[in-house]
C-alpha cells in the first residue's frame, strides 16, 4: 500500500515505522486529499484519533497526527504532518463524522484550525478563554486569570 | 397516544397541520448539575413538546489537564494520573498507560506479571459493568440492581484493596510488570467470588431482561447503525450491540489475552436493550476469561528489567486497549528525557459521547436519559 501511495504521490510522502507500528509524515499539502484516498481506497474507515504536537524552536511549529484504523485489513497506521503557527488545515469532517469533536480539541489545545470544520470552537475550556495550554509556551500553572475574575469572581485561579 | 389522537385531533405530533401551540423550538438545559447526567455533563436540549430535535452536549467541566500534567511528570510519576480519568475503570486506564511506556522501552513484562495483570483487568471490567447497570437502571427508575450491583461490587473492591492498598484509583501496575506479588489467598479469594457472581449475574437479568418496564423503556430506544457506529469513531459495547464484531482484545491482542478462550458478544438492533444484553454478556465472558486466568497461573519475576530512571529512547507510540467503555489509546512521545513531551489519551467516552446527538434525535427527553446512561460515559474520561 505505501508503496502505492509513493507512487502517487512521490516526494510529499515519508513512510516510517517504529516500535513496529507503521506512520508517514506527509506533505501538509497533500491534506485532506491523501485522508480520502485512505478512506475511500485503502478502507481506513475509523478515525481513531488527531491529536498534535508542538515544538516551538521548530519553523513549522506544529505537527497533526491522525491515527487511522481499517476494520477490513486490521491495520493501524499513522498521519502526520507539519504546518506553522497560524496556518490552517482542512478539515476531516467530510470524511470522518468522528473527526468533530477531535479537531474541535486540537483546536482548543493547540490553536490550529481546521477550515470546513461545522462548529470550530473550544470544546474543553470555557469559550472566551484566551490561550491555547497544550502548548510548550503556556505554562504549567498559567490560566487566564481576565476569564477566571469576571466569570468566577474571584483574584485568580489558584 | 392513540386517546390523544382521538380526544385532540390538534395535538397531532406527526404533522403539525393544525398546530395547538406555536410549534416553535423550545431550547432547554439539562445542566452541569444533574442526577443522571453521570457527572457534570452539559446537555442542550432542542425541543418540540417532548420530542428531541437536536442536541449539544457541552463538556469541560472535569477538564483537569491531565495533558499538560503529563509533560511535567515522570513516566512513573504520571502512572497514578491515568487512574484518576475514567475513575470508575482505573486498572484498565493502568494497564494501557503501563504497556504503552513499555513499548517506549521496548520491555516485555513477565508472563506472571501479565497474567495476574489480565485477572485484575477482567475484574475491573465486571466492576465496570456492575457500576454502569446499577446507574442505568437508576436512571431509567429501576432502584433495585443498583443496590444488589453495588453490594456485589464490593468484594470486587475488597481484593483490589488487599492487593494494592486502594479500591478505586488503584495504581496497580508498575512499568515493567506489577509491584506487588499476589496476596497469600488471592487465587482462592478470586474464586470464590467467581463462584459468588455467576448466579449473581443471572439475579440482575431475572430483575430486567424479561421486565415489560424496562423492555418497553430499551427497546428501539436510541439506536445508531454499524455505518454510523463507525463514522463517528465509536467503540466498545456501543458498537458491538450495532452488529459489529470486534473487540481489540480479539483483534490486535495485548497483555496475554491470546491464551484465552472467550467470545465476543455482538447485537443485532444498536439500541438500548441490545447493549444492556451485550454487557451482561461480557460479564459473563469475563468471568470465563479470570477462571482461565486462574487455573494457569505461571511462576516467575513479577517485573522485567526496566532502570530506575527511565529514559525512553526518542520516538512516539500509540497503543490501544479494550477498556470497559470502549477503545483507550495512549500516544506517548519521548525526546529522551525522564518526562515525555507528550501524552496524549485517547478517552472512549469522549468519542462517543459524540453519538448522542444522532442517537437521540427523535426520541422524547426521558430517552435522552436512558440513551446517556447506554452509552456508559465517564465525565472523568470524557474531559481528562
């Protein structure tokens, strides 16, 4: 299958593996196109996960990980691309129902957002929080004191 | 409904030709605070008269930051962290967290080590299952099982609590095996209580499964499709009870679950009372899987070589295990360090409290109730 998809597409696919589990770093340009080829194609019908990570002295900030699951092949495999701070991806909405609330999170955590996505707003933190914690730069005890004094009442969070 | 039909031809609720009232939406809230929103959950309801139109769960009430904390522990540090999400399953968030590191290190645990590690998963998940019967059925108004699931779930408690020291939020295992050897008696006590629970199995179904309240209150109610059950991404019981036959422990096995002989208990209509018989039935399977356990309980080391400081070397892992609520995966990166960069849970609950909405459009607002409790979400998970 892999070496299909490099067939098709080249350069933008990096297939890799560790620990005996299977995942390709993609080019972010190739999002959503390469999703609905596995979907469509390949049969990964179950969006396990997205989730992301971040690495801040990088020049693409940001990596998006799909972790994707065919019922048929009992196979698992992993997507991941980079993109910058600021940057947006489209959205797996069309083609996994599931990916609505696991883009919505990413959102919320990280700050990427998934253009097409129906309902892109926080879903974890209140809406009107500002800042995105799953980031290296928020810190461990940081909260949005401004949310937490109007809406709480109270000097700060601790 | 048929006098209404009758005695109020413009009560009709199939067509509103002539409606009675302004057939406008009615937006309610069943908030945070609730008996039977298992936790605080957020439900927006959208209504016609009784009749549910749509709905919007809002979550984030528990949101702990289990995430971030993660980042800043030690692997082992981090270990009685994952009790605390789902609270009510902790061993089984024990074990994903545990084998996931141990695939960072590229460790095994002893064969001992994983059998007395599938004993006290599998009990777990019928202290799982006994805990979601006695709130389901409360829910629906059934006061009864949850006191005989309750009373039967303490001596399930009362092992964990001789092994480990705690009852809920276990701790149990250890990266790289278990800490505690198996307490003198331990086997006979798990026994006993197998041979305690397999008629106590039979008293919760004697008490619902053939009761015309709770078969008219199941059946039909809520029923999502094997497509859609795979759409949206859910797992476990929920998407066995649609027709889908597939359990991880089956499927891509871990621990030593291979060395056992069960089956997978499978629906046929994806509603409510399909999945209250799929989980009885897997606390049937589950019994059969301990007493395997129990009669081939091998010698040896409880715990592989793992170093005291560990130091995984760079690179990610997802991992996933068969919880009692569905599919929990962990996705841990290490960069080397003593503390992973990230660790990322992947909570069954979560994707499948997504399903509600589609699970409870037109149905009336008590289902909506019944469909939360089927759905058996812990808010503990759902939000970490």
């Amino acid at each position: 299958m892999i070496a299909k998809l490099k067939g098709m597409y080249g350069s933008g696919i990096e297939p890799l593996t560790y620990a005996g589990q299977n995942y390709m770093v993609v080019d972010n340009s190739l999002i959503p196109e390469i999703l609905q080829v596995l979907r469509n194609e390949e049969q990964f019908d179950y969006c396990v996960d997205i989730t992301a990570l971040h690495y801040p002295a990088r020049e693409k900030q940001f990596d998006v990980i799909w972790v994707l699951y065919s019922f048929a092949r009992n196979e698992r495999i992993r997507v991941k691309t980079q993109i910058a701070d600021g940057a947006s991806l489209a959205s797996s909405v069309p083609i996994w129902i599931g990916a609505n609330w696991l883009e919505r999170e990413v959102y919320d955590m990280f700050g990427i957002k998934f253009d097409g996505h129906p309902d892109m707003k926080r879903i974890l933190l209140p809406e009107g929080w500002k800042g995105h914690p799953l980031r290296k730069d928020y810190g461990i005890l940081q909260q949005d004191n401004e949310w937490v004094q109007i809406n709480l009442g109270i000097e700060s969070g601790q | 409904m048929t006098d209404i039909h009758t005695t109020h031809p413009h009560l009709d609720l199939e067509t509103h030709e002539k409606p009675f009232l302004d057939a406008n939406e009615l937006v309610i809230n069943m908030g945070p605070q609730h008996p039977a929103t298992h936790g605080v959950l957020r439900v927006i309801l959208r209504l016609d008269g009784e009749k549910v139109l749509g709905l919007e769960c809002v979550i984030g009430y528990l949101h702990r930051g289990v995430e971030k904390i993660g980042e800043h522990r030690t692997y082992t540090m981090f270990n009685p962290y994952v009790d605390r999400m789902d609270y009510v399953a902790a061993v089984s968030n024990g074990l994903g967290y545990c084998e996931t590191v141990e695939k960072l290190l590229h460790v095994e645990a002893p064969p001992r080590a994983q059998h007395v590690r599938v004993i006290l998963t599998e009990l777990n998940r019928i202290a799982s299952h006994q805990l979601w019967l006695g709130t389901h059925a409360l829910d629906i108004g059934a006061i009864t099982p949850l006191f005989y699931t309750f009373r039967d779930r303490e001596e399930i408690l009362k092992i964990y609590e001789k092994y480990c020291g705690a009852r809920l939020t276990t701790h149990a295992f250890r990266i790289g095996g278990l800490q505690y050897e198996t307490y003198t008696g331990f086997e006979k006590e798990v026994k006993n209580f197998l041979d305690f629970f397999r008629p106590k199995i039979d008293e919760y179904e004697e008490l619902l499964t053939t009761n015309r309240i709770w078969v008219e209150r199941t059946k039909g109610v809520g029923i999502i499709s094997a497509e859609d059950c795979i759409a949206y991404g859910v797992t476990g019981p929920v998407l066995r009870a649609s027709g889908v036959k597939w359990d991880l422990r089956k499927a891509q096995p871990y621990a030593n679950y291979k060395n056992f002989d069960f089956d997978i208990p499978i629906g046929e209509n994806g509603d409510t009372y399909d999945r209250y018989l799929v989980r009885m039935a897997e606390m049937r399977q589950s019994v059969r899987i301990i007493e395997q356990a129990l009669g081939a309980l091998p010698e040896g080391p409880i715990m592989a070589k793992v170093p005291k400081v560990m130091k995984p070397p760079v690179g990610e892992v997802y991992h996933s295990i068969e919880a009692p609520k569905g599919e929990l995966g962990y996705f841990i990166v290490s960069d080397g360090s003593t503390q992973p960069y990230r660790v990322r849970v992947r909570p069954p609950s979560f994707v499948n409290l997504q399903a509600l909405d589609e699970m409870c459009r037109g149905e009336l607002v008590a289902d909506v109730i019944a469909v939360i409790g089927t759905l058996d979400i812990v808010l503990g998970e759902v939000d970490r």
